[in-house]
C-alpha cells in the first residue's frame, strides 16, 4: 500500500470545525427526511401498517447494502473514476486511525471521520432524492416518499455512527451494549490485515453476517 504521513502531518484546513461540518451534514440531510415523511403522511393514507414496515424493512436492508458495496467495492478498491475515495478512505482514513487506535484526539480529526459536505450533497441530492423521485412516478407517491425518508434517514445515521465509533473509549455512551458492540465492530475494520475484507457495514452489521465478512 501506498505510504502516508501520519496524522501529525496530516494537513486539515486551517479553521476546521467539527461542528460546523456535522451542521453541514445534518443540513444536507434532514430536510430531505422531513420532507418524505411530509409526502408520506400526505400520499400514504389508508396504507396498511404491516406493508408500510414491510416496505421500511426492504428500504433499510437496500440501504444497508449500498452502504456494504460502497465500503467494500469502491472505499477499499481503487475504481477508474474513484480513485480520490480510495485514496482518502483507505490510504488516508485508514492511516489516521488503526484498530489500535481510533479515538478522536481533538475537532480536528473529524475532517478525517465525516464526509466532506459536498460529498453527502451530491449523495443525498445527486442519488437518492433523484431514485426517490423515479419511484414516485413509477411505483407509487407514498413508496417513493418512504424511501427518500429512509435512504436520507439512513445516510445520516451511519454518519452519526461513524463519527461515534471514533469516541474515546470511555464514552457514556458505550455503557450501551449494542453501542459498544458497533464500535467494536468498527475497530477490528481498522485492523491493517482486516480492513480490506472485514466489517464492512457500520449502521448495522447485516451484510456482513450474510455475506460472512464479519470478523
């Protein structure tokens, strides 16, 4: 593999605030949750609750492989046209944090855990909202409401996931069990001999127990 600096000589922009680019993720994010949830209440009257969860459970498990596929095929393998989110995933996310260690030091390592605004737009507005918009014109209004809600929803959760995973160990929050579990899960994906082909799912670790990847 290609060597990098390690995070010491890492350049973040000067200014960076972590909390400004979650605000940013959040922005691009959750106005398109609310408004499929609108559409929703809206398009999907008399709709029998059983086939509303039916049709949330497939949306989430097809969200939940894309983001298995995406990890996989394209963030640990060097694609034609793909090459910058190799190159700052595995070459440069993987080298800032290892399994033994990924808890964020300071604000500053974000810019090394979240992704870059522009990314989650052009995934939120250049991707999904536009195979939501498909699905309301061809399969039915409150289905393609559903899915913009849950594949936004989705997204944002495995950014909020992510960003946990890379809490000090000591967090309260991992007094939780399946929040420790998760991070966990995380962290054997960061193991150099690993990360290539373990513990691809972050949100929940439902392809990879499928597809037996999980370590």
């Amino acid at each position: 593999m290609e060597q990098m600096p390690y995070r010491e000589e890492m350049q973040v922009p000067r200014g960076y605030s972590a909390g400004i680019h979650f605000a940013g993720t959040t922005g691009a994010s959750l106005p398109l949750v609310v408004w499929g949830a609108l559409r929703l209440e809206s398009d999907g009257q008399g709709i029998a609750f059983p086939e509303l969860v039916l049709w949330a459970i497939g949306f989430f498990l097809f969200a939940s492989g894309v983001e298995y596929a995406a990890h996989r095929w394209i963030l640990h393998r060097r694609r034609p046209g793909l090459a910058h989110a190799f190159v700052e995933h595995t070459l440069r996310h993987h080298r800032w944090f290892d399994s033994g260690d990924i808890e964020a030091r300071s604000g500053r390592d974000y810019h090394q855990i979240l992704f870059p605004v522009w990314g989650v737009v052009l995934i939120q507005y250049g991707i999904n909202l536009p195979l939501c918009l498909v699905l309301s014109r061809f399969v039915g209004e409150w289905i393609g409401a559903l899915g913009l809600c849950v594949g936004a929803g989705f997204f944002f959760l495995y950014e909020v996931v992510h960003a946990i995973c890379h809490f000090p160990a000591s967090h309260p929050l991992f007094r939780v069990g399946f929040i420790r579990a998760l991070r966990d899960h995380h962290r054997r994906h960061h193991e150099p001999g690993l990360m290539g082909h373990r513990n691809f799912n972050i949100v929940a670790p439902v392809w990879d127990i499928l597809l037996g990847t999980r370590a």
